[in-house]
C-alpha cells in the first residue's frame, strides 16, 4: 500500500494561525465596541428618565443595558473613563443633529440663524442631556464639549479671516489675534447662554427666541468688528460672495 505522505509547509500553517487570531481579534474588537455602545445608550436613557444634574448611577445603567455591574467595568476603566466616554457619546449625537445645518446656501445672517438655531433646539430637547456635556470631568482635561467647540472656533476663526481677504482686508497679526478672541467670545457667549437657560428651564424665552437673540448678537460683533476695519458688510449678502468656504 503506497504511503500518503503531506508536505507541511510551516510557513504556510503559520500565516493560517495569524490570519486566525486577527480574525478573532477583529471580532473582540467589535464585540467590545458594540457592548461599550450598549453602555453609553443605556446610560443615555437612564440620564433623560432622571431629574436635571442627577449623576447616573453604575447599576442603574448595568440593570438598562441588561448587564451585570462589573461587565461594565470590564470596558471602562473606572467612573472616570465613562463619564468622558459617556460625555463624547451624548456630543457626537448633538453633532449628528448640528451638521446638516453647516452649509453655506444663503445669506450670512441665514447661516448664523440656521446653525445656532440647531444648537439651541438640540439642548431645548434635550436638557438633561446637555447639563451632562456642559459639566466639566475634574480630571484636569477639557470636556468634550468644550473640545469640541475649540474645534469649531478654530474653524470660525480661519472662515472670517478668509472673508476679510476676499474683501480685500488682509488682517495683519494683530487684527487676526483680535479674530481669534472675538471667535472665542463668541462660542464662549453660544454656550454660556444655553447653559444658563437650560439651567434655568427656559428663562422666560423658547428656543426660538433665544435662537433669535444669539444670532442678532453674532452678526453685530461680526458686523461692528468689519466697521473697524472700514468694511460695511449686508447681511443679507450670500457668504459665497464674501469669502469660499474651505
């Protein structure tokens, strides 16, 4: 009887063995990711369900995503890593409800009002949630929000310098340092308003009248900073005309 012999091939075997385990660790990887996004939706519900500023407790959150208590700590580190990760959640859902309203069709006023509108309207309905993100972490590192805005405002900053050129205004040094406070105070202003009346349960105005305030406050310091560089800007002017957005 002729003998069958296999050729082995360890290389071969090998490269199968690898691909095995980056298989399996794919799928760790996503089971982690899926179970962590379990958490944080969980602990989304249990933070809507409570009074405003009431700290979500661990085994309410454990009991709503149907998990034990310390499977939640098996991807989290502590209380620490996910109340940032919890803040980072709530933040990309008030970003997917912000950027469609990030375009630059119409006029300039019409662009202020349709993104602060976004904001303000997210926060109105979304309270508790917001309280959540306006809170600092006390791990000496910005909130989420807060990081998230410097974002925004580095990105303001660099459109209204890109509009004084289209103008014909170059702004030396000086002046762009100037833009870049302005930006700031601005965001600053968007924030502490909105925290102040969710804060405050609506503070005598509705979202759309807060709306309608903070975006005649933009467009004056916008339109008052163009005055000192002896530009008249129209309001009622598309964007387009005055600066192309990056």
């Amino acid at each position: 009887m002729a003998e069958v012999c296999r050729r082995v091939d360890p290389d071969r075997d090998s490269d199968h063995d690898s691909g095995r385990q980056d298989r399996r660790r794919v799928r760790w990887h996503d089971h982690n990711a899926e179970r962590r996004r379990q958490v944080l939706d969980a602990a989304v519900a249990v933070i809507e369900a409570q009074p405003p500023g009431t700290e979500p407790r661990v085994q309410r959150i454990a009991e709503r995503a149907g998990i034990g208590r310390t499977v939640v700590y098996r991807h989290f580190t502590g209380k620490a890593d996910l109340h940032r990760a919890l803040q980072a959640h709530i933040v990309g859902m008030m970003r997917g409800a912000v950027e469609p309203s990030i375009s630059f069709a119409g006029s300039v006023q019409e662009i202020i009002g349709r993104i602060v509108t976004a904001y303000v309207d997210w926060a109105a309905a979304h309270p508790h949630l917001y309280l959540v993100i306006e809170r600092e972490l006390g791990d000496g590192l910005p909130g989420e929000l807060v990081s998230t805005l410097r974002a925004a405002a580095t990105a303001f900053g660099d459109l209204v310098r890109a509009g004084a050129g289209r103008l014909g205004v170059p702004l030396d040094d000086a002046q762009s340092a100037t833009v870049d406070l302005l930006v700031v105070g601005i965001i600053g202003q968007v924030r502490g308003t909105v925290g102040h009346w969710v804060r405050e349960r609506g503070s005598g105005a509705t979202a759309a009248e807060l709306a309608a305030l903070l975006s005649r406050s933009i467009w004056f310091q916008l339109d008052g900073f163009a005055r000192t560089l002896g530009v008249t800007l129209d309001p009622t002017q598309p964007l387009t005309r005055v600066a192309t957005p990056a």
